[in-house]
C-alpha cells in the first residue's frame, strides 16, 4: 500500500519566450536554494520578496525536468492511476 504524504508545493521558474527574449525583458526571479525563491521588482529593485516552496526548480539548468518527474510526478503518479486523492496542478 503506498505511504500517505502531506502536501508538497513546488515551483518551477520557465524559461522566457521568444517575444520576451525579442522584447529585452530582464528575469526578476533568483533561486538561491532548492526551496527559496526571490522575486525583485523591476521598478524597484531594492524590493525584493523570498518565498519558500518544498521544491523550486530553475529553467537554467539543463535536468530539472527530469528532477521535476523523479522528485514530484513519480512519487504520486501511482495514486492518480488507482484514482487514490492525489492531484497534479499546473499553471
């Protein structure tokens, strides 16, 4: 029977689209571990907000997608295919 977890929320930071790349945009999120976020607003940079997530996951570095799989998605796939309570959001 598989183990019963809590809630685990991660965040992966995207890379930029093309129009974004085109436009010159600036990326404002740093990740300073693998669970805290900065965000810095671009009009004022001394302003910065940290957040924490279980798991954070940046677009710059090539194998995250398969951390995301390993890490996330392997663990409560099990559960989705038995319909147990598990559920996979993406926005």
């Amino acid at each position: 029977m598989p183990s019963i977890d809590s809630v685990k929320v991660a965040v992966r930071v995207r890379p930029f689209s093309q129009r974004e790349k085109n436009s010159g945009s600036k990326c404002v999120i740093s990740m300073h571990s693998r669970t805290t976020t900065t965000i810095q607003d671009p009009k004022n940079p001394e302003h910065v907000k940290t957040f924490t997530f279980d798991l954070a996951y940046c677009h710059r570095k090539s194998k995250e997608g398969h951390k995301i799989h390993e890490e996330m998605m392997a663990k409560i796939f099990p559960n989705l295919v038995e319909t147990r309570n598990a559920q996979i959001q993406a926005a």
